[in-house]
C-alpha cells in the first residue's frame, strides 16, 4: 500500500520543522544571553558581567555595584595612615611571587568555582576584618596563624594547615611541596602588610614562590571598583 500524498508531506515537512526548531531555541539562548548581558549597566568587562561562586555552601554572584552614583564605604576611603606598620608595600612583593589584579582574581574564583581543587583563595586579615566583608569563597588564614613572631603561633596547627589544606607532604621534617596547591593571597590594600607577611611567611618554610599570587589591591580596590563582597556567617 502506497502511503497519501498528504503522509509524504508531513514526512518531508519534519526534517524542515527540526530544524526550524533548533534555530529558534538557538535565537532564543542567544536572545537570552544578550538580555543578561544588557540587563547590567556596570559590568566586570565589556564581555564579562558577572561571575557565580560558591560561598560557604550557597552560590553568590560576584558583580559589580549598578548604581554609577555609588560611592566607597569610609572604612576604605582613608588615604593615609600611620606607617610604620601600614606603609606602601612594592609591586614585585619576592622574586617568583606573581602579583596581579582585580581581572586575574577574578579569573581564579571563576576556576575554583567551576572545580578547579588545586587553587586556594586566602583573606590574610584578622578574623574582625574577615568578618566585616571579604571576597566571595575566599577563607580566612590570618597573619598571626603562620607568622613565627605571633603570640597565636602554633607548629602544629601549621603544619596541618599545609598538610590539611594546601596539600603539601612533609617526612621526617622535610617539606615536599611538589603537589601542593596555589595560593592566591589579598588582605586591606597596598598600604597592609597582613598578606605579605603570610607570603613571606610561607615562602621562607619552603612553599615555591611560582605557586603564590598577590592580589595586592586587596579590600580597598575590590571596593573601589564596586565588586561584590560577602559578610561570611558568624
């Protein structure tokens, strides 16, 4: 049996029809994608809105602030203050340390957030700074814990911080650091010396400085430029 003229039609027209379909679900996701883009006036860069990083369990969307009016809090508004100790800290902090900016941070959270287990965002501040507003999924690993000179220095906790946390291996007191992750380190601003002592800290027990980023615009820029910052729960 011959199948209908009209069967032949509709079998002819399915193809047509697919594709039809795939097209506009194409249109529509671009369509999509355009209005998000549009939908901030501020973004990150021209190409870039936004960002989503996970925080303490919860996704946060890293942005930056949409109202052009908007002005720094007065707490990193400050231009001067006593040096010693908040002095200027160099751009080249220690030979192999990489320093970088808001842009490459933003680049880091973007691949831990996708997975990457190899990177570690470090807030070097005091816990009453780290409090008061830090950078989405950054975690808190305070100067007076890895500084030897600290009251609150502890051996131990800081060898299980390198072991536990930044994968580092150590036998019979010789530290291996070959599988140990990357670092990415920020704390006030260039005027706060909380990070780089860390940094210094660090690459004095051994942990190779290649592995090491400075974001040293810390707090003061992040802020300056409007981006998202989290209060973490108490």
């Amino acid at each position: 049996m011959k199948p209908s003229k009209h069967l032949n039609t509709l079998i002819a027209f399915v193809p047509i029809a697919f594709v039809l379909f795939v097209s506009l679900c194409a249109v529509s996701a671009t369509t999509h994608a355009d209005e998000v883009k549009q939908k901030l006036r501020v973004n990150i860069t021209r190409d870039l809105p936004s960002i989503t990083v996970m925080d303490h369990g919860k996704p946060v969307v890293i942005e930056r602030n949409q109202d052009p009016d908007h002005t720094v809090t007065a707490e990193y508004a400050k231009t001067s203050r006593d040096c010693p100790p908040f002095c200027i800290q160099p751009m080249q902090l220690l030979p192999g340390v990489h320093t970088i900016g808001e842009l490459e941070m933003i680049q880091f959270l973007k691949k831990k957030a996708e997975g990457d287990k190899t990177i570690e965002i470090i807030d070097s501040r005091t816990p009453d700074w780290y409090r008061n507003g830090t950078i989405p999924s950054a975690v808190n690993i305070p100067w007076t814990q890895i500084y030897r000179g600290a009251s609150t220095y502890e051996p131990l906790v800081v060898e299980s911080l390198l072991t536990d946390k930044f994968n580092a291996k150590v036998s019979d007191g010789i530290w291996d650091f070959r599988g140990a992750k990357t670092l990415v380190l920020f704390c006030n601003g260039p005027w706060c010396g909380q990070s780089p002592t860390n940094i210094k800290e660090l690459v004095s027990m051994g942990y190779p400085a290649d592995k090491i980023y400075w974001y040293r615009g810390g707090m003061q820029s992040w802020s300056n430029l409007g981006l998202t910052t989290i209060q973490p729960p108490q």
